[in-house]
C-alpha cells in the first residue's frame, strides 16, 4: 500500500480567488506572521542540519523557505498564492529527486516539531499542524538507504 499525502483543505471563499467566507485555520492561528516564523525556525535548523542542507541547492534555500511558507499559508486556508504560482502542490512528485530515507524524515520532523511548538499555538492548532507534518513527512520516504 503506498502513502499518499492528503488533498489540501478546501476553503469557502467569497470569489475564485477572494477572501476565506469563514475563519480558517490560518485565520484562527494569526494569519502569515505566524506561519512565517514557523518557517523561518525551520530553516535556521536545516542550516545547521548536515543531512538536510545537502538537499538544498544552495543558491535556492531563500526560494525553498518561500515557497514552503506560500504552501503551508494554502494548506491551512490563507493566500492561494502556492498555486496560483505554482500549480498543484505534488508533494511526492517534487520531492521524488532527493534522497528522503526514514532519517531524513525524523531530523525534518524533529526541526518542524520545534519550529510549531516555538509558536506556542493552541493545543488543538499544535496537534492538527504536528498530524498533518507527521503524515507528510512519512509520505516523502522514498528510500530505505
């Protein structure tokens, strides 16, 4: 049986491409602020990651923390932005070329677990975000080297 990710939420919006009608989960967390320090974190521990900085070119790892901030704003209902840019997310597709073993996956969910519980969310925000990377980063094992 292979793993997949899950769709992205849908989110009720007021026009295509217009304001959520209701309060998302990135509304009820505190919108892009916090989602970018999330991100930011992450990215000073992949700095110091010798495992993880290997899979960064590193003349993009600015472009890949965008582009993971402009993800998880989507995923969790802000600025369509992410696809609008682009496409469809394809998660395992683009992660295919990089060697995600299950080491790999543990020190990326080591770093994110951190990066979340820095934002001192909710418990029930913390725990929906921590399942969510939990069954992602499982997802994106590609190797068992």
């Amino acid at each position: 049986m292979t793993e997949q990710t899950p769709p992205p939420r849908l989110t009720l919006r007021t026009g295509e491409h217009g304001d959520a009608a209701l309060p998302t989960f990135f509304d009820e967390v505190g919108g892009h602020e916090v989602f970018a320090g999330i991100v930011k974190r992450f990215y000073a521990a992949v700095r110091t990651d010798a495992i993880l900085i290997e899979m960064y070119p590193k003349e993009d790892l600015e472009g890949a923390e965008q582009r993971l901030l402009m993800f998880l704003e989507q995923y969790w209902g802000g600025p369509a932005t992410y696809s609008e840019l682009r496409g469809h997310p394809r998660l395992r597709m683009r992660h295919t070329p990089f060697h995600i073993n299950p080491d790999a996956r543990d020190r990326w969910l080591t770093h994110m677990r951190a990066a979340v519980a820095e934002a001192k969310l909710a418990p029930i925000h913390e725990a929906s975000m921590l399942d969510y990377f939990d069954r992602a980063a499982h997802a994106m094992v590609n190797t068992f080297d």
